[in-house]
C-alpha cells in the first residue's frame, strides 16, 4: 500500500508540477537564434548541438545561424538581432570594454555568459624548413589564423 500511495503522490506531484511549468511558459519566446560560425566548423557544431538540447529542455525552437564567429557573435546578442551567441573569452572581453573591431566604440555590457564552451588552447607548428624551432622564434612576426572575426584572427595586441 506505501508503494501505490508514494506513486500516487508522485503521479499527482508530476501532473501538478507539469501544468504549472506550462503555465509559467506561456509568455515564452516560440523560437531563439544562436549565432556560431561558418557552417561545419566547430561553432556551428556545438551551437546546433546545444540548440537541439535546449529545445528539448523547454520546447522553444532554438535555431543555430550561420555567422562570422566570436566576433559578430557577442554583437549580434549585444543589439538584440539573437538571443545567444557562440564567443570565446578573448572577444567577449574585447566588446565588454567597447573594443570590438565590428562595434568598436560600444560596451557590450548587455551580454551575459551561459555556460563556458572550452578554453583557447594554443597549438603551433612551423615547417621543418621555416627556421622557427620555439615560441621565442616568433618574436616580431605577425601571425594569425582563421577568419577575420574569429579568436584567432584577432591582430596580437587585441587578444586578452
């Protein structure tokens, strides 16, 4: 008898649990945007991946955009035209302060971070023929890699 009235209790507990949510949902966007990067990239991947897993969580559609990256990114949730964005720390930092090369000028205080997605790791590899044996070689060259609004294509003196 203890076992038909414990799920009894947690039927009735679920169905009263369950209208609430959906009523506390009813002002609820239907859908959200995520803005990664360019289509099969990392950004994009998680970004649609994450999306697929929110929508199931809440029952809104969240929908992954192809974008430019970090960068426009982190502007595009600042001004409101999405509500999520895929951004690594060195340009979420850069619009923070209002030193964002598409917004440059705007503090992009609005923003506010969700989960961290993973760390920058730095990974270098040279040609056997190019000379460059260690870190230290690099000194005075400019390097950079990726898209122009991605983390690594932020000119050296940006990155944070």
């Amino acid at each position: 008898m203890q076992t038909f009235t414990t799920l009894l209790t947690s039927a009735l507990f679920t169905a009263v649990a369950g209208s609430t949510l959906a009523d506390d949902r009813s002002d609820w966007p239907n859908s959200l945007t995520i803005g990664t990067g360019s289509q099969g990239a990392t950004y994009y991947i998680y970004g649609s991946g994450w999306g697929n897993i929110a929508s199931e969580a809440t029952g809104a559609n969240f929908g992954a955009e192809v974008t430019g990256g970090p960068v426009q990114n982190v502007t595009l949730v600042q001004m409101g035209e999405h509500e999520f964005g895929m951004v690594t720390m060195g340009p979420a930092y850069q619009a923070w302060i209002g030193e964002s090369a598409l917004a440059p000028g705007v503090e992009h205080t609005d923003i506010r971070a969700v989960f961290p997605m993973y760390q920058t790791a730095l990974q270098v590899i040279a040609l056997e023929s190019s000379g460059i044996e260690s870190i230290a070689d690099l000194d005075g060259k400019t390097v950079g890699i990726g898209p122009a609004g991605g983390t690594g294509g932020n000119p050296p003196e940006k990155q944070r």
